[in-house]
C-alpha cells in the first residue's frame, strides 16, 4: 500500500472528510479564499515576529562561535580541529517565502514540485534575516561554515544549491563547503565527515532532521517525545529555525513530507489543527 493510499483511508475514516473540497484538485476561486496554507503562508510574509526567531537564532549561533573561539584560542591552533558551523539550507539561511507566495497565488494547497524547481532555478531564494550577517561574522572569524542539504532537481542539483547560496550573498558559497544529498535526506554520513575534520559548534536546521536522524518517525507523538528527550541541546549546539508550512512535521501527520493536494489531505490536515493527532 502506497503512503498517500494509506492517508486517503486515514482520512476517511476519521470521518472528516471536506465535501467543499469536493476531491478536485486544480485551483479556483474558492481554494483561493479557503487555502489551508493562508494562515502559515501570512505568518511567513508578515509576522516581525516570525523574523526575530531568524535574528535570535543567529545570535545564539553567534554566541556559540564567540564561546568556542574563547574556550580554546584560536582555531587551528595545535592539538585542536579547526571550529566550524554545520548548517541546513532552506528555511535555515535561504527563505522559501517567495516560493510559498508564488504557490499561494496559483491557488496550490500543498507543496508543489514543478513550482519549486522552477524558482530554484530562477535563484528565487532570499537570505533569511541575519543569515549573511552571520555567515560572514563566521569568516572574520576563521570559522567555517558548511552547508547540508536534501535536494533533488536532477544531475544540476550541486550546481544549483551552490549558485542560490551565492546569490544570496552567503560566505562559503563553494563546492568545498556545499552538500547536497539527492538520494536520501539522512544528513548524518555527511555531517559525521565534517565532525571528524572539524570541532563543531552547532547545527543550525529549521527540521530536527538537520539534527539527528533519530527524529525521522512519522508519528507525531513519538516525534515529539524524541525531541524532549535531547531538549538540553536546543538554544545550545543546536539551533532550531522556524518552519510552518513544510519539513518532517507534515511527514509526521501525513506519513510523507510532501504531501498531494487531496480531500484526504485537507481533511487530516484540519485533524492535526484540532489537536486529534496529538
Ligand atoms: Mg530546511
């Protein structure tokens, strides 16, 4: 049985199935008034706010690097590993605001591939508030920054990642410190290479993903009690950035990350709102 079979049987027999949505899928009129991402995609445009986490993120990440360079002297120094950062890209220091706002103007209620490789290509990611400003500070300061990231837009993808972080304006816009993993969105192999050639000081990710892979359960319970479990590292050697429109909550909910627009969708989505998959 397919994942989205599986949440199509779900859906019915939660017995809240959307008739209004009335199982179509193309946009009209009404799923432009009635979008169930209206309210995360407003958040994202204009919550000050949502911006603020961005900026007290990055000054926790600040704060992590001014520690580890006072801890131990200077990177690089005898008997240490060079410091460095190991962070997500989007929705960590590239935003997809634009993206969900192009999304939300077709009339699209759920993640939309051909839209996103289409923008991806068109460098439509933004920096997020205060990323450029730290990944620079980051260099001042002999501080590396490496970039991990599950994305697949074909044999280009590496290409691509590098160029949209270049556009932006990030430090560490290059090959050496860019990886982008198109077969599995587990960052671990990659991030295990770079801790054995650097000290790292923190992870920066707006997906537990970009953490740990043990977070990767799609039940939302479980989910969350991994996360309480290892809460210490929060605000500390990980930094969490804010997402609500895609990333492994949704998985959690719907048992895949990206979701199709159906009447199944719509409805356990409403479900997750009431609290009902708690
Ligand atoms: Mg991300």
């Amino acid at each position: 049985m397919s994942i989205s079979r599986r949440t199509v049987v779900t859906g019915i027999a939660g017995g809240t199935v959307l008739t209004a949505a009335g199982g179509a899928s193309a946009a009209t009129a009404d799923d432009a008034a009635q979008n169930i991402l209206s309210a995360a995609g407003a958040w994202r445009q204009t919550a000050a706010e949502r911006d603020m986490l961005y900026r007290q993120a990055f000054n926790i990440a600040r704060d992590r690097v001014d520690a580890a360079l006072r801890g131990g002297g200077r990177p690089g120094s005898a008997g240490r590993r060079p410091l460095a950062v190991v962070s997500d890209v989007d929705d960590t220091v590239l935003s997809s605001d634009t993206y969900w706002a192009r999304l939300l103007t077709a009339g699209k209620q759920a993640f939309d591939d051909t839209l996103w490789d289409t923008w991806i290509r068109e460098n439509g990611p933004t920096p997020t508030p205060g990323a450029v400003d730290f990944t620079h500070y980051a260099a001042s300061r002999g501080v590396e920054v490496f970039y991990v990231s599950s994305r697949d837009q074909g044999p280009d993808t590496q290409e691509l990642g590098v160029a949209n972080l270049r556009h932006a304006g990030l430090a560490f816009a290059d090959d050496a410190h860019v990886t982008m993993l198109r077969e599995s969105s587990d960052k671990e192999p990659a991030q295990r290479e770079i801790a054995a050639r650097y000290e790292v000081v923190a992870y920066l990710g707006d997906n537990l993903n970009d953490f740990r892979r043990r977070y990767y359960v799609d039940s939302v319970p479980q989910r969350k009690a991994l996360a309480a479990q290892d809460a210490e590292h929060f605000g500390r050697d990980f930094v969490l950035f804010p997402n609500n429109t895609d990333g492994h909550w949704m998985r959690a909910v719907f048992g895949e990350s990206e979701p199709a627009d159906t009447p199944a969708y719509r409805a356990r989505m409403l479900r997750a709102a009431r609290g009902e998959l708690n």
